[in-house]
C-alpha cells in the first residue's frame, strides 16, 4: 500500500503542506457545535488543531507511520489504527469527520464504510465526509480514487443518514469538490 513507507508518506505530508478543512470544519459546527470526534484517516493531521478547538478528538490512520507522524506533532492526540472500510471499536463518537478520504473506497465498500460508522456513533451522531466530484476512478501508486456526483452521494449516504447539507465546493478547481453533512436516522 501505497502510505507504508517512510518515503510516501513524507512524499504526501510534504504535499498536503497549506491544505487543510477549515472551510468543512465551519460548516459541520453548524450541525455539531461540540462533542467528541472521530477523524478518519488523518494523514499528516492537517485538520487536527482545528478540530480541536471545537471537540474532544480522536485521530485516526490505516498507515501506522501517519499515526507515528501525528503523534510526535501532536501527543496529546488519542489516535487509533482504523481502517475505513469497516471500523469497529468499543466507544461511540458525537461525529465522524473525513477529508478526501472514503474516495479510496469503491462503492461497496463506502456503504460497508458508512454502516460501520453509524454502530459507532451516539443517537443522532453526524457524519462530515468530503469527495472528489465526477465520475469513474483512478489508480495512483496503488491507491484507488473513486469520483462521485451528488446524486450518487445522496443515494448511498441516504440508506442510513438523512442528509442536512449535500454542496459543491472549489479544493482546487470551481466544483471539484463534494461536502456531505448527514444524521443518523
């Protein structure tokens, strides 16, 4: 896999370097003001000082050298093994929250993904996921980056959540970009 060596994952913090969630920070807030949040798939913990100034965190990574990584940057940060297809842990979370992550998931396994989350969340926990806006997938270094469209979203996520928020967002490009805030239902 492509994040298990020193070199790729120095290769990917050094790229994600300026970017971070900010924007998707604000707009969960709207819908979960305080609480303790899961993050899936951390990486280099980009979002983790912003996350925290609104909620008790819990970092997480399938790449043990990123949960390495965050915890010399940030030791005070629970982190957790996680692997995003199918989590399954003891505690339950206010909200899940995830950047750019659940792409590298196809379709089945995004809904196995998606149901795993709602056994671990409280009663009406959120979920805050972003994608890539399109269609198809790519392969990049052994890693699988599947594109969605809002309506395909809306049909996936809708099985277990009821959607609060479903918009396009600019990452890089005008639209590229989808943001999807849901409750469990």
């Amino acid at each position: 896999m492509f994040y298990k060596t020193k070199e790729t994952v120095n290769q990917y913090i050094q790229m994600a370097k300026g970017y971070n969630g900010k924007s998707l920070i604000e707009k969960l807030i709207q819908y979960l003001p305080e609480g303790h949040v899961l993050e899936l798939g951390s990486g280099s913990g980009n979002d983790i000082p912003i996350l925290q100034q609104h909620y008790k965190l819990t970092a997480s990574d399938f790449s043990p050298l990123f949960l390495e990584y965050i915890k010399t940057q940030y030791p005070n940060v629970e982190v957790k093994l996680i692997d995003a297809k199918s989590i399954t842990l003891d505690c339950h979370y206010d909200g899940i929250y995830s950047n750019k992550v659940l792409q590298h998931l196809n379709e089945e396994e995004l809904k196995v993904s998606l149901q795993s989350q709602k056994e671990i969340l409280k009663d009406s926990g959120i979920i805050c996921h972003s994608f890539w806006a399109g269609t198809g997938q790519d392969n990049f270094g052994n890693i699988i980056h599947k594109y969605y469209t809002k309506e395909e979203l809306e049909q996936i996520i809708s099985e277990n959540y009821n959607i609060l928020n479903i918009e396009n967002y600019k990452e890089m490009e005008e639209q590229d970009s989808i943001l999807v805030i849901a409750q469990v239902k």
